[in-house]
C-alpha cells in the first residue's frame, strides 16, 4: 500500500492548480506526480490517499488505479477485471457500483461493458469466498468501481472518496444552480488569493449566493480542512485503519487557525436577496467559520466597498438560467417587450411586468438576484462596470463567466483570462484591475 497509482479528476483548467496542492500536501513532484488532461497522476502511499481524501480541494475524487490493460471486446475487460485482487480492497459483505467512461470506444455498449466488469467481480469472490458475491447497489453503493475506455486501453480505478470530494458536509442551504465547492476553491486557488506569504487581503463576493466562494475562502484563511465534517469509502475498506485515520485528522484539526477575539473580518459577501444572505450564515455557522465572514444583503450595483484600502472581488455572477430580476436592475424597463429570460424545462418567463415586478411563478422558482434587461446580461454587467470603477479603485476583481466577450459588455480590459469549466460550461475567469479613470466608449457607427 505504499506504492499505489493514484489518480485525482477535475474539471477541465484546473490541472495545473490541482498539481500544486497535490505537491504542497504530499510533497511529490518529478515523475511521482503527473498533470493529465481531467486530473493528476500520483504515485503515493495509502495514508497519501486518505491525506487527499481529508485536504484537497480541487479535486473530484481520489482514485486507485488497480489495472490497465488492452482490450479490444468485452471479454477482455471481464478477463482484466477478473485478474484484480478485489478481496485485498473489500469483502463481499459491502455493496458494489461499476461505472464506465469512454473515448473512442469500439464498443457498442458501455452498459454492458459495466455488466461484464460487474460480473467478473462477483465471479472472483463467488470463486475465493466460497459462493458469495457482493450486492450491487446502484444508488448509495459502498465501493465504486470506475472503467475507462480508451481507443484500445482499458483502466480500472477503485473510489476511495464515496460522494464526490465538493460535497464538504456544511452546504444544506443552497438556491439554483449553486457553484460547487470545488470550483470555487479553483477560483480563489487561479485568483493567487492565499499565495502570498504576507497578510491575507480582504475579499468580497458581491454576488454571494448560499455563500460558497466566501466560505471557502474562509476556510482556507482558517487552515481548515475541507473533508473534515463527511465520511469516505475507505473507511469501509479492507487496508483500513481507524487507528492511522484518527491521528490523520487530529494532526488537521490541530492545525486549525482561530481568529483572535474581535479581530475584523477578513471575508465578505452580499446579495440582493435576504434569503440567500440567511442560508449563506447558515452554512458558514456549520462549516465553523461563521466569526470570519460579513454577510450582508444588498444589490451588487450599489453596495459600496466592505472595507477601505482595496481587496480581491472573486464572483461567479448569474447567467444563463441563474439571471433573475432583482435589485436596481429590476426597476429599469426592459429595452424591448421581446426581452426575456432563459427558464428551467426550455420555457420562458416574461422578464418583467410595468414597474418591475416578477411574475409570481418566476419568483417562486428562482427568488430575487441581481439580473439584466437583456438575455445575455448585458445591461446588468455593463452598470456593474460603471459601479466598480467609480467605487472599487485599488480592487481586483475575479469573474467566472461563459460569455467570453463579457469584457466588451462591461467596457474594461481584463488582465488576465484562465479557461475553466463549469460542469458543461466552458468558462473563463476574467481578472479585470479597478483603477479610477473613464470607462471605455461604447463602440458605434464611425468608431474605430
């Protein structure tokens, strides 16, 4: 167990940033730790991968790779999969779930593939234990087995994790299409926020939402580990020991930084809606960093900076099905009564009534956020822009987005510019520095 090929996925445009955290938590590097498209690549020890499993951030899962092996029709893969020492890993009393991915698969069915593997399984403990094979449970399984498929490879990974890693254990409050925890660790992670040796910098999310972003800021100003409050799979497993497991989480729970008493926030986040700022304090109370965050409701297009002297503004704004009407954006007609706004199920909603009321069924579905007068969001962010660089000069502010020409919109040039994913999405984090000055002119007939 002290030479085990690990393999950690994430999303795409996090590699890089995973590779570093890996490193800083285990201290490999050179050929021990590999960036690969979707994840990295570690050869660790077991104790490596329940470190992972308690610290990590940034990835999805913390996998061990069991086989790799050609293949070119099912019976190869229940061939691979039988010659696996499974009972080393888990004994027949725990339920099973085999899952396959694929690239170029020649196969016609993934699903029989999984049933081929699955039966292999079960065949070698039918063999070893004497009849007996473990259930298959589908839905809340105790081991996970994955396959992937390549043109002519086949890899098979045993799951350490269980739930995938963003499920911290203190998100029970949450409104639509709340950004996952590990995605937002990206974003503070690309942002360079917790990378200086120096005093951590104020920062702000003004579209705070059920508060993911400012809580994992929190924690990480905090040094608390992100797996701290969940149960894993290995717990379950053959190598494990309670004993080794115990001392792994009393060394975290020890190195755990409390803020002195009355010392000012470091972290702040707001939104328009009141709800939303509750179910933020909410979480933050469970995820034991409640006294390091201000949360506040307010419009994000007219809340003032939370403190002076400048900060970082790291914020994954509403778009797509998440632009709702709200706030000052909400009392200003709409450009054209064909404006109007994406809704779950391929419908639409009116985007607004006179005077800016929300159709009761809108509200109902999505609360109250900051929204736009355009489908793509424009005359929101655009009043967005204006705001900062009247008010936030010496900020910087981080922005996940799929629209790739939201800096046109918001008339700034953005500084940097790092592709991430947002589940489908294909994203980028814009960095746009606030310094007080004009805004840009809008482009018309005769400009340049």
């Amino acid at each position: 167990m002290n030479q085990l090929q690990l393999f950690l996925p994430c999303a795409a445009g996090v590699e890089d940033y995973l590779a570093h955290e890996v490193h800083t938590l285990t201290g490999l590097m050179g050929e021990d730790l590999l960036t690969r498209r979707g994840g990295v690549m570690a050869r660790a020890s077991w104790r490596d991968a329940m470190r992972l499993n308690l610290h990590c951030r940034l990835a999805q899962r913390v996998l061990v790779q069991l086989s790799y092996t050609d293949y070119r029709n099912e019976q190869d893969l229940y061939r691979a999969a039988s010659e696996v020492a499974w009972e080393i890993w888990f004994t027949p009393k725990q339920s099973i779930k085999v899952e396959v991915t694929a690239q170029h698969s020649p196969l016609t069915s993934l699903n029989f593939a999984a049933l081929k593997i699955k039966d292999a399984v079960c065949d070698r403990f039918r063999d070893k234990a004497h009849g007996v094979r473990p259930d298959v449970n589908t839905q809340w399984p105790d081991v996970r087995i994955y396959a992937h498929l390549t043109t002519d490879s086949c890899s098979l990974y045993i799951d350490t994790s269980g739930e995938p890693l963003f499920k911290r254990g203190w998100r029970e409050d949450k409104g639509d299409a709340p950004l996952k925890e590990t995605l937002a660790a990206a974003m503070i992670a690309a942002s360079g926020w917790a990378d200086g040796e120096d005093d951590l910098q104020p920062l702000y999310d003004p579209c705070c939402g059920s508060g993911t972003i400012a809580i994992e800021a929190a924690q990480i100003a905090c040094n608390i580990a992100p797996g701290s409050l969940r149960r894993f799979a290995f717990e379950k497993y053959v190598p494990f020991q309670p004993h080794v497991w115990a001392a792994i989480k009393q060394e975290a729970a020890d190195a755990v930084v409390k803020p002195a008493p009355g010392q000012k926030a470091l972290i702040y986040g707001s939104d328009v809606s009141h709800r939303m700022v509750d179910f933020a304090q909410r979480n933050a109370e469970r995820a034991g960093v409640a006294d390091v965050i201000e949360f506040r409701g307010g419009d994000a297009l007219q809340r003032m900076p939370p403190i002076e002297g400048g900060g970082v503004m790291v914020l994954n704004p509403p778009y797509g099905e998440r632009i709702e009407v709200g706030g000052v954006a909400a009392r200003v007609p709409p450009r054209s009564a064909a404006a109007r706004v994406a809704a779950p199920q391929g419908g639409e909603f009116p985007l607004g009534r006179p005077g800016g009321e929300l159709p009761q069924q809108f509200e109902a579905r999505f609360g109250a956020r900051e929204a736009a007068q355009t489908e793509d969001g424009g005359e929101f962010f655009s009043q967005l822009a204006t705001h900062w660089k009247k008010n936030f000069s010496g900020w910087t502010a981080w922005v996940l987005t799929p629209d790739l020409k939201l800096p046109g919109k918001m008339r700034l040039k953005e500084s940097r510019r790092v592709p991430m994913w947002n589940g489908p999405l294909e994203c980028r984090l814009f960095k746009f520095d606030m310094v007080a000055g004009k805004m840009a002119p809008k482009a018309g007939k005769g400009a340049p």
